[in-house]
C-alpha cells in the first residue's frame, strides 16, 4: 500500500503535540541569534513604554498652563450650576436625538 502525500509523517508529533527530532536538528543553529534579536526587540519595545510613562506620564504637572482669572461672580455662577446639576439625578445628561 503507497503512502499519499497528507498521510507522510510530519515534524510534529500529533499525539504529544512536539516537535520531531529532525524539526529540532534543523531549528538549533538558529536558535541562540533568534533569542538575541527577541530579547534585543523585546528591550526595545519595554524601554520606549518605560520612557513614555516616566517622561511623559507621571512628571507632567502642568505647570507651564496658564490659568485666566477668574471673577467672584463668575466663580458662585458656576458653584450654583455645580450643585444643581449634582442635585437633579433624575435628569438624564443624554439628550434626544435631532434636538
């Protein structure tokens, strides 16, 4: 009885779910620079995500924002507009559509 292509034994084992031994002959004289450039990618990637939280995120104070003036009248009109709107829990803050 001849062997069809599909039924050729493959490189993985399908029972144990493995690599054959001649996958893992193949595979070794490549596997100690794939290790080097994924860990070299890897550096890459957790340094730059390091140095945006660190520079970007946690030391922004936002000092150099200008803040206008703001009047007392200005101030308890906005107070007043604060509370009332805390204390309306009824009211939806969605609007219909189209009006």
């Amino acid at each position: 009885m001849a062997i069809l292509p599909h039924q050729r034994k493959g490189y993985y084992s399908k029972s144990q779910g493995r690599m054959s031994n001649a996958l893992l002959r193949a595979r070794e004289p490549y596997l100690k620079k794939n290790l080097i450039l994924g860990g070299f990618l890897f550096g890459i990637f957790f340094g730059t995500l390091g140095y945006t939280y660190k520079k970007l995120l946690v030391s922004d104070e936002f000092q150099e924002v200008p803040i206008p003036p703001i009047s007392e009248e200005e101030l308890k009109l906005l107070k007043a507009e604060y509370e009332a709107s805390k204390n309306n829990t009824n009211a939806s803050s969605l609007k219909p559509y189209g009006k």
